[in-house]
C-alpha cells in the first residue's frame, strides 16, 4: 500500500488536485455565513421507511484538557450534556426510551459512562442506557445506534451522546506489577507474600501510559498522519494556512452566536463556563516556528495544525418523525443514508472519509454537487488535505478503490464554515454529535437543504451521514 500512496504522486503531478490547489494559493478566511437560499431539491424520503428525526442537539463547551474541568469525571460531562438537552428540549426524563453514548478511553470506575450519566442527570433507573465505542467516531455509532431502534420498532424516543475526559486518563502498573500485586492479593502466609515482594524489580514500577496509537501497527496517530501528509506531498504551509482557517472561522462563529449548541456549565469551585478555549488567534509567522510533533526534525505536523486533546460532552435527542410531531416538537433535521468503512490501519488509517463519502452518495442517490454543507472532522490539517487530495485523484480511485472515476472535492466555501475539530477541540467520544447538530444548523443558516458528515476513525474505519434539513412552516 505505501508503494500506491508513492505512486499517486506520480497521478497528482500529472492531473490538477485539491492537494496542488491548496498548496498554489492561501485559504480564504472569510466565508459568507448567511448565503443565499439553495434551489429545493427532492426529499430524501423513502416509501415505506419510517422517518427518522434530529429533535435537536447540545454539548458542554469544549475545552483543551487539564484547563477547567480537570477535576471532574466523564460522568460529569456526560450529565451536564443530558441536562443541557433536557432543559433545551423540555422533554422530560420519563419520555425517553433509551440512552447511548460513545467514550474511547475510559474511565474504570464508570466503564457504562452512559448509566452513570443518565443516572446523575435524573433519568429513571428503570431507563436502559449502554455505552459504546468506536474510536473517534464513538457518538457516530451512539447516534446511528439510536436510529436502528426507532427504525426496527424497538424505541421511539432515544437520546444518544459521546462524552471523553483527556485530563484524568487511565494510568496502569507494568503487566508484571499487575501480576504481582494479583498474587500479593491471594497470598494466604507471610512467607508467601514477603517472597512475591522480594521479586519486585525496579522496572516493575514503570507505569504504562496511554496513548493515541493504533494497537495492530503500534504507530501513534500522529505518525501516521505525518506519513499520509508526505506521500500526498502536502506541505507544512498548507497545513498551517487550513488550520489557520478552522481557528479563523471558528471564531467568526463564536462571535456571531452560530455555535448555539454550546450549554454552559456550572463548575463547582470555578464558576459558568460558557464557550471553547482552544480557538486561536494566530499568524502564519507564529505558527511557522513551532516545531515538528512527531516526526523529528522533518515533519510537517505540529500542535498548531493537529487538535488537541479535549475534554467534552454532547447529546441529541432522535425520534420517529410521528412522535415528535405528535410531542409538539418541530424537529431540526432528518438524519438519512449513512455508512461505515474499513481499511488498511497502516497506511490509509486516516482516509476513512475517501471512502464513506462516495458510498453513502450512492447509497442515497446523490452526487456532490447535490450537498450544500460539509461537515469533516478535523483530526490533522494534513489529514483532511490529504482526503481532499485522494478524493481528486483518478489514480487513487482506480488503483486503491476500485473505481472507474475520481470521487471529486467539497467546494472549499462549502467545507466547515463554522470552524472544526482543529479549532473547536476534539473529544473523540463527542465530536460525531458536534458534526450533525452543527450541519442540522448550518442547513437553517444557510437556506441549504442536505448537508453531508463524515469522519475518520483509528484502527482505518471511517462514517459518513446524509442530513436532510427539516422543512420550514
């Protein structure tokens, strides 16, 4: 697979790309964040296939881990993002059928962070909540799980989330510590228990630290992506000029109000806090001196052109079109077609959005032109340019996909306009609820009538979603 991703440079040379676009001329920042009404186009609706509905949708603000939700737990966050939708919706407790929530790195003590969750926030004991797990499309599968349920019959009301906790991650003793104090625990004499301490070494008491790496190749993602950014020759300045971007819009959006999914959060001891902390303001100067972060000295991805580790909670609430209709609820949006893809975890670990994209075009009979709003995530600068630039390839469609033609880009003024995962933080077991609540009110915004999300994942897996904005009275 390397040996393909080298020889799409040879295609990219050859052939025009959203790569060589992004790298010949510097992203506009400015972005007209209240376009003109788009022509309708036809529903999405299918005969026979119920209706499925984004009531509306929440999150705590986000903020770089170990700033001021350090001292709190997932649960925490999880249940200020329930109470958030509860008190935005006026839906109460009793009404919901079922939760689920997405986490990646999970706190022992609350390993179902989605019961404890519910719990805090006043739901019945008697209301069944499951947690799940999908790397960085955690709340993806929360969400897509919820729709299976009202689809098959099973709920009608459920209310799906994410939550990640970056400032108190799971720490754990040496394998042979753990075994050792196993033992120390089952040890019945003394003289058993003095002779498993005298096998202490000093190399026991090394700590096993997590880390954001792929189990199957040991390669941290960050290595990963600044592989994946080399062999589609996407350099540091373009990375910097999109990430500048993201920071850029993002706080046009701030400003304007247009994040409005945003719930403060009251924190004991510290006060409300009410928006992000990881939006910047900055320059390509000062972006240009800081170093490589991982690929040394001659990597192109640093702290300001990745995102950062984040603390923060989302939820939605998803119901049968009928029963919100008939809860007096005037929904935002349709949630429609969506996929999940897989690939090579070593080299196309990252491109998970290559892939969704066009089958979940196809699967809903739509091309690109058709799509009002994107909404990606955001893992790395080089990541999404990287995508970008295989979308757009005809020697990566054909030689890695096994398609006759080249999928084609976003409008770059159609990408992300309120800012993303860059610039907005990425709690990996919340960013999915971010994505669609975000595209649901970009689609309100902008007069546009389908937006389209998606997202990579670790371990080479990838979503994409069709939204479908709910018509206006």
């Amino acid at each position: 697979m390397a040996s393909f991703l080298l020889g799409s440079l040879r295609s990219i040379a050859a052939a025009p790309s959203a790569l060589r676009t992004a790298t010949s001329r510097s992203f506009s920042v400015s972005c007209n964040l209240n376009s003109a009404a788009l022509t309708k186009k036809k529903s999405l609706m299918k005969p026979g296939v119920k209706n499925i509905v984004l009531v509306d949708g929440v999150r705590t603000p986000f903020l770089m881990s170990g700033t001021t939700y350090a001292d709190l737990m997932p649960h925490d966050l999880g249940r200020a993002a329930l109470q958030g939708l509860l008190s935005r919706t006026g839906i109460s407790h009793d009404a919901v059928d079922h939760i689920v929530m997405g986490t990646v790195i999970q706190e022992v003590k609350t390993s179902n962070v989605a019961r404890e969750s519910a719990l805090g926030a006043g739901f019945s004991d008697k209301t069944p909540a499951h947690t799940v797990t999908m790397a960085c499309i955690s709340s993806n599968q929360a969400m897509t799980t919820a729709v299976g349920l009202i689809a098959a019959g099973q709920c009608e009301v459920v209310v799906a989330g994410g939550v990640e906790f970056m400032s108190d991650v799971p720490i754990r003793h040496s394998r042979a510590m753990r075994r050792t104090m196993l033992s120390l625990n089952r040890a019945k004499t003394l003289r058993q228990r003095l002779g498993l301490l005298a096998s202490l070494r000093p190399g026991h008491l090394s700590p096993e630290l997590p880390a954001v790496a792929e189990f199957s190749t040991s390669e941290t993602m960050g290595h990963s992506a600044d592989r994946l950014a080399a062999a589609f020759g996407i350099t540091r300045q373009a990375q910097d000029e999109y990430a500048l971007r993201s920071h850029n819009l993002a706080c046009k959006a701030q400003e304007a109000g247009l994040l409005s999914d945003v719930m403060p959060v009251n924190i004991p001891k510290k006060g409300v806090v009410a928006k992000d902390n990881g939006i910047r303001s900055s320059s390509l100067e000062q972006m240009g001196k800081l170093k490589p972060a991982f690929i040394k000295p001659h990597g192109t991805i640093t702290a300001a052109n990745a995102s950062f580790l984040t603390d923060g909670a989302s939820a939605v609430l998803i119901m049968s079109e009928e029963k919100a209709l008939s809860m007096g609820f005037t929904p935002k949006a349709y949630l429609r077609d969506f996929v999940y893809v897989s690939q090579d975890p070593k080299d196309q670990l990252l491109l998970g959005p290559t892939y969704a994209i066009p089958k979940v075009l196809e699967k809903a009979g739509l091309s690109l032109n058709d799509i009002d709003a994107f909404e990606l995530h955001e893992a790395f600068a080089g990541q999404v340019l990287a995508n970008l630039s295989a979308m757009d390839s005809e020697w990566f469609a054909q030689n890695c996909m096994g398609r006759k033609t080249k999928v084609g880009v976003p409008p770059l003024e159609k990408l992300n306009n309120w800012g993303g995962s860059l610039s907005l933080g990425h709690p990996f077991g919340a960013t999915g609820c971010r994505l669609v609540t975000t595209a649901a009110h970009r689609l309100s915004n902008e007069g546009g009538q389908l937006a389209l999300v998606a997202a990579c994942a670790a371990g080479g897996q990838g979503h994409a979603m069709i939204v479908e904005a709910y018509p206006k009275k």
